[in-house]
C-alpha cells in the first residue's frame, strides 16, 4: 500500500543535459504518488548533496533523472553506499544501457538485431565509413539521450560537422546505419510482486517527416502516438518478447523503454534501451501502460514498489 512505503525522495533535475525534461518528469511523478497518498518529497542531486538523503530519513528514492549522472549508475552507485532502495535498473545495468556501444555489443553477442554501426573520431576515414554502413546514416554521442547531438546526415560532406556535434555532448561518437521504418518503442515493467518481467503494448510513433526530435518529443504536440500500435500481432508479439530478453541480458530491473525501428517486410532493429524513461506529458510508458488499463499515479506506485537495492530486496 503507498502508505507503507515511507517517506519517498523524488530525485529530479541533476546535473545532466537533460535537466529541463527531469524536471518535467520529476514533477509529474511527484504529484501521482503524492495523488495517491505517498509521503513524497522533490529532490534535486544538483543543489544538494545526495548525503542528506538519510541524514532527512527518505527510506526509498524514486529516480526521474535523466542522461548522465543520473541514468548511467552513478546514482545508482551512490544510493547502493547510502542503503535507500531506488527504482529502476541497478549500477551494471544503468551503466550498460547508457552506453548505446556497449549496448551494441552486449545485444550483438545475445542474438538481439541492432542497426550495424562505427565508432568514429574526428580523424576517421568517412568514405570507409560510408562503405560500410551505407546512406543515409545516423551520427549521435554514445552516452546522451533524447536525440542530443543526433544529425541524420544524407551526405558525406556533412559527416565531420555531424561528429562535431555529437562530440560536444561525449567523446565517444557513434556511426549508425539508418533504418527506414516505422518508430515503435517497447516498454518493459516488473511485477513487484512476483518479480516477473512483462512487455508492456507497442507504442508506435508518427512524427512529421519522420522528425521525432527534442522538440517534437517534449514541447510540441504534432507527434501522434499509436497504442495499439497497428502491426501485425505475430510482429508485434516478437517485438515484445525481444524487448524482454533485451531487457534482462543488459541487466535491466524494474521497467524501461527500447527504441525499435521495424521496416516494411516486418524485420526490426532494436536501437538502445533506457533505463529511466521520460514521464512527460509526451512519454511513452504511461501510454503503453494505459492500454492495459494503469493509470500514471498507479503505475508510479507501481515502479516505486519494486525500489531496491542490487542483490537486496526492499526494505
């Protein structure tokens, strides 16, 4: 019952790129379990220490910080030393879902299909770049999100200016062959109860000019979102049973969010994982979990439940 669940640190904002839309997902989380009776509090790990966590008696940590710092088991790490169960995957496999090339190999070894890609640098031979993975191509840092730094580039001239950008966000760039497609995303969410992973309905994207950028995912309203998501259901029960496996082979716990392109004869790639996902008024895993009739303040109680520690069942 959320009343049982203590008193509840709702870690938003941070230090990242993404603070502005922690914030937004932050707020609204805080506001649904607050809604349904939880002793929920704001707190933000870029004015304040994360050491005054027990010194205040927050007994869990719901964590709606996005990007580095707060999605990459950092967090993560620091709530292991502090003893406050948090919500969402532990140290391996935050650290492992934000780095998309680590994720890239893990999912390669695992049989999981992912779009070919190289890891570039400013002096790379872009001709072999583009022999390989072909045009156009996708160039994005291999540790932000929210398509920060991403440039579809359709010509080769443009590449060294494309690795430019994503290289003020990481140094670690990523190359990636583009997938024509419809945009899906698949959520996965635990049953605190049982432990059981499940793969919550497609949600399939429709973004102008196939445009699902920053601002078309948080600021605008000319994306529209379909769940149920209109594949073909052998297509799309695949999709869900390999966003499970994809999940689980990272190390995820408690819920995320793929990203999947499927192209037109039915195949698909998987294209990253996020481990703590946006809950905007625009985000994704709300309305996937709708469809099965959660509502967000519920489906926030939901993910709080199963806050824990690697290893450590709750408190």
């Amino acid at each position: 019952m959320p009343g049982n669940l203590g008193k509840v640190a709702v870690l938003m904002g941070g230090p990242s790129a993404e603070r502005e839309i922690s914030l937004i997902s932050g707020k609204a989380v805080l506001a649904a379990l607050r809604e349904r009776g939880v002793d929920a509090h704001a707190f933000d790990p870029a004015e304040r220490p994360l050491f005054d966590l027990p010194k205040e008696g927050f007994q869990r940590c719901f964590i709606a910080l996005h990007g580095r710092f707060g999605e990459d088991g950092t967090v993560q790490g620091a709530l292991e030393v502090l003893g406050i169960p948090y919500t969402g995957s532990g140290v391996m496999g935050s650290a492992l879902a934000m780095d998309k090339w680590r994720t890239k190999l893990v999912w390669m070894a695992a049989g999981i299909p992912t779009p070919r890609f190289s890891m570039v640098k400013a002096n790379s031979d872009w001709e072999k770049v583009v022999d390989t993975l072909g045009m156009p191509l996708i160039v994005k840092p291999a540790r932000e999100g929210s398509t920060l730094g991403l440039t579809k580039v359709v010509r080769a001239a443009d590449l060294p200016a494309a690795y430019a950008l994503a290289a003020k966000y990481d140094d670690l760039v990523i190359a990636e062959e583009f997938i024509a497609g419809q945009e899906l995303t698949a959520s996965t969410l635990a049953d605190p109860k049982t432990g059981n992973d499940i793969a919550l309905p497609l949600v399939r994207i429709e973004a102008p000019q196939g445009n699902y950028d920053y601002e078309n995912k948080y600021f605008t309203d000319v994306v529209r979102y379909h769940c149920p998501s209109g594949l073909r259901a052998e297509v799309e029960d695949e999709i869900r049973q390999v966003a499970l496996k994809a999940f689980r082979v990272l190390g995820g716990r408690g819920w995320g969010r793929s990203d999947v392109m499927v192209r037109a004869d039915g195949s698909f790639s998987f294209l990253e994982l996020n481990t703590s996902p946006g809950m905007t008024g625009h985000s994704l895993v709300p309305i996937a979990a709708r469809a099965i009739g959660l509502e967000f303040p519920d489906l926030c109680v939901r993910i709080l439940e199963g806050a824990a520690l690697d290893g450590r069942p709750p408190r």
